[in-house]
C-alpha cells in the first residue's frame, strides 16, 4: 500500500500526463485547422476564378446560338460534315509534309 504522499504523487503524474497528451491533441488539431482554413480559402479562390470563367463563356455561347445538328436536313448535315473531314485531311496532310526533311519534300 502506498503512503499518502505516493496517492498524490501519482494522481499529479496522471494529471499532468493527460494535461500533456489532451495539449498535444489540441495542438495537432489546430495545425490541421489552420491547414484547412488555408485550403478553403485557395478553393473559394479557385471557385471564384472558375464562376467568372462560367459567367464569360455564358455570355460567349448566348451570342452564338446554334441549331442542333438532330432538328436539320440530314444531307445537310452531311455534306457539312463531309466539308470538315476534308477540311482536315488537309490539314494534316499539310502538316506532314512540312515536318518531312527536305530532301524528301519534293516527292509530293
């Protein structure tokens, strides 16, 4: 059996000890707090960045309204799309000769 001077020595021990371990929680909770607080404000940035990045391409694409490709002739559509492949095989096709070396551009 302890003296009563060890009950209170080891009930100042116990304290201390949670008073160090609740301490150390808190100041690991606040670091993480802090880290946060830092994230929510780099995203509301960011949230503000992209609804102005909304509201232009809003404005941009209100200007252009176009019909859906599903309620037009259908040859149209085609021939439009017909126009655009071309379009762009040429396209590439013009690319690929410019990246060829010079002595085999002259093959075409």
């Amino acid at each position: 059996m302890l003296p009563w001077w060890g009950w209170v020595l080891l009930w100042v021990v116990l304290l201390v000890g949670g008073a160090a371990l609740v301490g150390w929680r808190a100041w690991r909770v606040w670091g993480k707090v802090t880290a946060l607080g830092a994230e929510v404000a780099d995203a509301e940035r960011t949230a503000a960045a992209l609804r102005s990045q909304v509201a232009r391409v809003a404005v941009a694409s209100a200007a252009v309204e176009e019909e859906l490709a599903v309620f037009r002739d259908p040859d149209t559509v085609r021939r439009e799309r017909l126009a655009v492949r071309e379009t762009l095989r040429e396209q590439r096709r013009t690319a690929a000769r410019e990246r060829r070396p010079g002595w085999a551009r002259s093959v075409d």
